[in-house]
C-alpha cells in the first residue's frame, strides 16, 4: 500500500508556472482551490494529516520562478522567498550584514529539513515560533509581495494579522526579503531557546539588533524580535523604548529585559511550557542577546 | 496521470506519478529500491534520507513531481561495481550496525556531509545527523565510523 492514498482525498493537479506573470494568473483564476508549495516541509506533512483545506484541487510550485538568491543591492540585502534555510544560513553575505538571520535560518529542523524547507514559506506560515520571524523583525526587514496589481512592499511588523495567519491579500505570494543596511557599530544576536537544541520549536526566540557610539556606552538604537512568546511574532517595543538614545547601564539593561518580559504575552494555556518561564527566559535571553549585540559592535564586554 | 522524469543513482527515470506522491513512495514502490526506509514520514526520523541534487535530503517531505530533472543518489547507488563505500566499510568495521534500519539514512547523511566537508569536525558530524534517530546504538560507533572515513579519505 502506497501513501499516496493518505495524502490527499482526491486527486491534485499540480502546476510549475516558468514566471511570475503566469504563476499570479493562476492564482488568480483558482482562488480558493490554489495553493502555493515552496520547499513543502510543512505543506507535505500538513497534508498526511488531511488538513488541506478541502477547496484545494492544485498545487502552484514555485520551483521554475529563480526564487533562490541572496544578492547585494544599494536598498540593502535582497534574499529570495524560495531560499532554503541552508543557503540562507551558509551565505558570506548574510553571516557579514545580518548575521543573526544566518543563525536563526540555521536553527531550522536539520540539515534534511533545512535543505528544502525555505524562508519564504517559514514566514508565509506566519507560526507564532518560527526561527526566522523573530531576526527578521529585529532587523526592520521589508517583504516584497506580488499580486495581479503589481508589487507591494510592507514591513514585516505588518505581515502578521493573527495567530498563523498573514495580512496577503488573495493570490498575492511573498517574493522577496528586503533587508536594510545596517549602521555602523550595529551588533545582532538570536537565541533559539528550546529543550533540545535541534528538531524542535523553540520555547523563546530572542532577536537583538542594536547599534552604538564606538566606544559601546550609548545604545544609539535597539530593536528586540520575539518569538514563541505571542501568538505571532512580535517587536518588544517598551523594551527598546527603554534603552534607546540612553547611555548603556546595568540598571538600564534589566530594566529593559525586564519591560520585554511583561510586554509579551507566552500562551497561558500552554501544556509545554509555563507562561511564566518563558516570561523569564524572555528577560534573561534579551538581556543576553542585548549584551552580546554590544560586543560584537563594539568589543565591549 | 503526470509523469516525472529524474536521474536515479546515474540513470534517467520516468515514472507516471499521482500529485500527492511522495518521492519516497515512489523510490520504494515504482523503482523498487527499498534500501531508502519509509518510517515517521513526518520528516523527522531521517530514515528516508536520499541525496538530492547534492543535498541531503527527507525523501518523505519531497513531492515526487517536485524532484523533476533532479538528480538522485540512493543507498543502492553507492557501491561501485559491488563494492561497498568506505563510509558502509567503515559502519561494519566500527560495529556502528545493530538493526540496521536507519543505517541508509544515517550513511547518506554521511555521504553528503563528506562530500562537502571531508574532513569534519565530531562536532560537524553529530549535526549532520541531526536529523537521522537510531534507537539502538546510540550514536557513538556512528559517529566514530564517519570520522574514521575523514580520518583515511
């Protein structure tokens, strides 16, 4: 007995548009009975658990579309929604400009998984704990979406509408990751925290970006992405409040990590883990993360 | 039905294929080569690891029409003319066998890793396989089996 059966209730028909132009019409005329597969590895396993929405007759790929890249460009770095994690984490160029990305991409499942699994689809998912949501937020990335009305960009603060749910309009897709440049003396860090350190979801995610005078005693600016702890990714924006524009004390910094604990909001209802211990791992993460952000910056310890 | 065509361990394989397929299913039960092992199919367990245009890969996660033109390295195709690789001559020396069943996998897993990093830190070789679960041997016969390939190589 195949699993083919196990699958998919009915058969699919499945489409590999050669462009964008085709690949939007599509969407456009199926609606409801489209759905788009990137790497696949939350699609496919979704799927075997019949969760395909029953509106669904075909699959729209994106594997013809030259969707994979990380490229140089004067607006910053410009990575492609169908990039694998592996590429992404593996790229000279994002380990140097945006480094935390690199290390969130590279907490991905496995070297299976992260071989296929992209960072397109690990947003698109719009899941309250994925590795990449948390940096992407931290570094005040932009994502490029395409529809039949051309291209639209938007912030990623304002991809997230819900809990796993994204704010794309009908048949519009995420092409592009637009990250800025950032300063000089800007310092990133992430933590994935979770019970084993591979092959699963992390219980608090911490994204630091933040950038100083050269000699490390102001925080000129700090933007902290959280992961696991709402139900969607979010910014700790009274914890940047607190640190931004002010000279860097460690009064200050527990303060700050203190602020990003209460503004986040861990699922009380959780079986996994406590509300709050992830509240306090949230302050002791961002005050770790925060910390090493400066030393990397500015090789203070 | 669509059809999909890709390399298999260096020869060109066409096969009528149902959508919702995976490229599992369709090694074991189209192509016959039941080395690659069907098991969490959740993406998981790794037993299903196959090489995938250089990459290791969950053949279970993969759609079969998501594969076209891909080239695609097995567990079968990696002895050369009935002579096993040094990574399998290396997993018998070290006694890194018990059951076997995640031996296809954890050896892909390996295989890929070296080709790319022949010579692997024991810290780069136990995240290789990461994503390869033996419930028998506990893994350190394994990795000692694949540092000793680096060692030699």
């Amino acid at each position: 007995m195949t699993s083919s059966a196990r699958l998919a209730s009915s058969p699919l028909e499945y489409l590999a548009p050669a462009t964008l132009e085709q690949l939007l019409e599509v969407l456009s005329d199926l609606g409801p009975k489209a759905k788009v597969i990137a790497g696949g590895t939350d699609l496919v396993p979704a799927m075997r658990k019949g969760k395909l929405p029953p509106a669904v007759t075909t699959l729209i790929s994106l594997r013809n579309l030259s969707l994979s890249y990380v490229r140089e460009s004067a607006e910053g770095l410009r990575i492609g929604a169908a990039t694998p994690h592996a590429d992404v984490a593996a790229s000279p160029l994002v380990r140097r400009e945006a480094q935390l990305l690199a290390t969130g991409s590279g907490a991905v499942g496995s070297v299976q998984i992260r071989n296929v699994a992209t960072i397109g689809g690990n947003i698109a998912n719009a899941g309250p704990s994925a590795d990449t949501s948390a940096p992407l937020l931290a570094l005040g990335a932009q994502l490029v979406v395409a529809g039949r009305h051309g291209r639209r960009t938007l912030p990623i603060r304002e991809f997230y509408s819900g809990p796993s749910q994204n704010s794309l309009e009908p048949g519009e897709v995420v092409v592009e990751f637009l990250l800025p440049k950032l300063a000089p003396h800007t310092g990133t860090h992430y933590v994935k925290f979770s019970p084993r350190g591979f092959m699963d979801l992390a219980w608090v995610g911490v994204a630091v970006v933040a950038t100083f005078d050269p000699a490390g005693r102001v925080c000129q600016d700090a933007r902290i992405g959280l992961a696991a702890v709402n139900p969607f990714p979010m910014r700790a924006v009274k914890a940047e409040a607190v640190i931004c524009g002010r000279e860097v004390t460690g009064d200050l910094v527990t303060a700050m990590a203190r602020a990003a604990s209460e503004e986040c909001n861990p699922n009380p209802r959780s079986r996994r883990v406590p509300a709050w211990y992830r509240r306090e791992m949230v302050a002791v993460l961002t005050r770790r993360g925060f910390l090493e952000a400066r030393r990397i910056a500015t090789g203070v310890n | 039905m669509p059809s999909v065509t890709f390399k298999v361990n260096g020869m060109e394989r066409t096969v009528a294929v149902e959508t919702a397929t995976t490229l599992l299913n369709v090694i074991r039960d189209d192509l016959g080569l039941t080395g690659t092992k069907q098991r969490c199919e959740g993406g998981d367990c790794g037993a299903c690891t196959v090489i995938m245009d250089g990459r290791a890969v969950a053949s279970c996660l993969v759609l079969a029409v998501e594969a076209a033109g891909k080239d695609i390295v097995t567990i079968e195709g990696l002895a050369k003319e009935g002579e096993p690789d040094p990574i399998q001559q290396a997993f018998i020396a070290k006694g890194a066998v018990q059951c076997g069943f995640c031996t296809p996998g954890m050896v892909m897993s390996a295989k890929a890793l070296l080709r790319k990093n022949p010579h692997p830190t024991e810290a780069q070789v136990r995240e290789a396989i990461v994503g390869n679960l033996c419930r028998c041997t506990g893994y350190a016969k394994i990795v000692e089996a694949v540092l000793e390939v680096s060692r030699r190589g």
